[in-house]
C-alpha cells in the first residue's frame, strides 16, 4: 500500500511538472521573452513614461481670443447662410432668419464702437474750429476711452499683462491687492492690426496735446487723419451689418432664392480686409456655390 502511494504521488508530481513545461512553450510562443532566460540578452527596462504636468487652471483664461472667437462665429454664421437659403426647396427659413440676425448683431457690435470713435474725433475737430478747446479735450478723451472699451471686450487677457499666476493669485489669496505675479503685455493680433492700433493711439494722444497747448492747424491736421481708417472700418462693419440684416428681411418674406447676392457682398468685404490686415490668418467666409 506505501509503495504504490508513493509511485501515484511520483505520478502526479510529474504530470504537474510536465504540464507547467507545456504552459511555459505555449506562453513562450506567444509573448515576449523577458527576463534572463537561457540563451537571451538581459531585458532592459521598460522606459518610463513621462508625466504630463496638469494645465495651470487658468491658462485658457489669458490666452483666450474673444475677436477670434467672434470671426469663427461670424464665419460659421455664412455657412449656415448658405445652407438655408441656396437650395430654396430645402431652406430653414427660421433658421436663416435668426443666423443672419446673429451675423448682423455682432458685426453692429464692432461698428458701434468704431462710430463712436468717428464720431467723437469729428466733435473734437468741430469744437477746435469753433474755438470750443474744453470740448474739443472732452470729445478727443471720449474716442481714446471708446478704444479701449473696445479692447477690453475684444482683446486676450495677456494682452493686458495678466498671467495665469495673476489670477491663481487672486483666488488662492482671495484678494486682489496680494502680492501675485504680472508679466508683460503678450500681443497675438497680426502685426498690421497692431501697427494700426499704436498709429491710431498715437494721433489720439499727439491731439490731446495739440489741443492742450491750443494749435488748432495742428489738432485739425490730426483729426483729419484720423477720420481716415476709423471711417474705412465703420463702412466695412456697418455693411456687413446691413447686408446681414437684409438676409434676415429676405427670410421673413420667404425669398431665400435672393440671399446670394447680399451674401457675396458680405464676403467680399471680409476678404478686402483679411488681404492687408490678417497676415493670412484670416478664414474668408465660405463662397456662394457656382460663383
């Protein structure tokens, strides 16, 4: 009896020993060796990957563009002009309506502030004609300060030189008179753009001090110039407002088959001011088909 235990227990141990030996070829032809095993280079390690730091929590506050944002709206906008009113059996009239109303209300947006501008620097000329020189300073402050209206609804925050430390500073302390870091004005708009703005502000600021020291030839010669491209980008945005607001009558009177020449005239105002201001950034709104 002991002896045939220990030949059954002999037994079985060798059948586990020879099916952990079969276990091991299959694994071994279907996996990667490693390890040192016989007959095989030393594995090397596999490399580590590298962490990715997490996002500062407020990177995408400074650096966020709402011009940009406001262009690929606007382009969007043209698109779905087309798609609600080029095939007329088809047409969203709804829909076409309220995207062209959405189209014009920001492109009114931007020319409100850039007739305001117009206009303030023609009562600055105005004043300074009729010897007014308190007003003239009045009217001349009103453009400088609608500019900058503008650039805070428009403009990235960076481009006021906050960091995204300024405002972790602001929340971690829960106060704004802390001691958070600030960096220095960060500019992403195409360098054309730029050279215009700082050409305009130069004007504002070289009236202010002819008007200040009272030289109306020289105050007249600088509001002149001035009048020049605030008039060009008010009759560019007004429109593109108006053609807008044409579309959106056209929808309500059900006659989408003659939105396609207003809508030209949309894009070929967005494409004169993208050839010499956006360095090629600027996306032309979609073309009317066939055109």
């Amino acid at each position: 009896m002991n002896e045939t235990r220990i030949n059954l227990a002999a037994w079985v141990l060798g059948a586990l020993a020879l099916g952990c030996a079969l276990i091991g070829c299959n694994a071994a032809n279907n996996e990667p060796v490693v390890g040192n095993a016989p007959g095989n280079a030393p594995a090397e390690a596999a490399p580590r990957k590298a962490e990715t730091p997490a996002p500062h929590p407020f990177a995408e506050w400074t650096t966020h563009a709402p011009l940009r944002t406001e262009m690929r709206s606007m382009w969007i906008d043209c698109g779905l002009i087309i798609g609600n009113s080029y095939h007329p059996e088809v047409a969203d009239l709804g829909m076409l309506r309220d995207i062209a109303t959405d189209l014009a209300r920001r492109a009114g947006s931007l020319a409100g502030y850039w007739q305001t501008i117009r206009d303030a620097n023609r009562e600055s000329a105005n004043a300074v004609k009729a010897g007014d020189w308190s007003l003239a300073a009045e009217q001349n402050n009103l453009a400088h300060r609608t500019c900058g209206a503008c650039h805070y609804q428009y403009w990235p925050w960076q481009g006021r030189s906050f960091t995204p430390d300024t405002l972790k500073g602001w929340r971690d302390s829960q106060d704004v008179f802390g001691d958070e870091p600030w960096g220095e004005q960060v500019f992403t708009a195409p360098a054309p753009v730029r050279a215009s703005m700082q050409k305009m502000a130069g004007m504002m600021l070289a009236a202010e001090a002819a008007i200040a020291e009272k030289q109306d030839g020289e105050a007249l010669r600088l509001t002149g110039e001035l009048h020049k491209p605030v008039e060009k980008q008010l009759d560019t945005w007004r429109g593109i407002e108006r053609r807008a607001l044409n579309i959106a009558r056209l929808a309500s009177e059900g006659k989408p088959e003659e939105v396609g020449e207003q809508y030209k005239a949309i894009t070929q105002a967005c494409r004169d001011c993208h050839a010499t201001s956006s360095e090629g950034r600027g996306l032309d709104p979609l073309p009317w088909p066939g055109r």
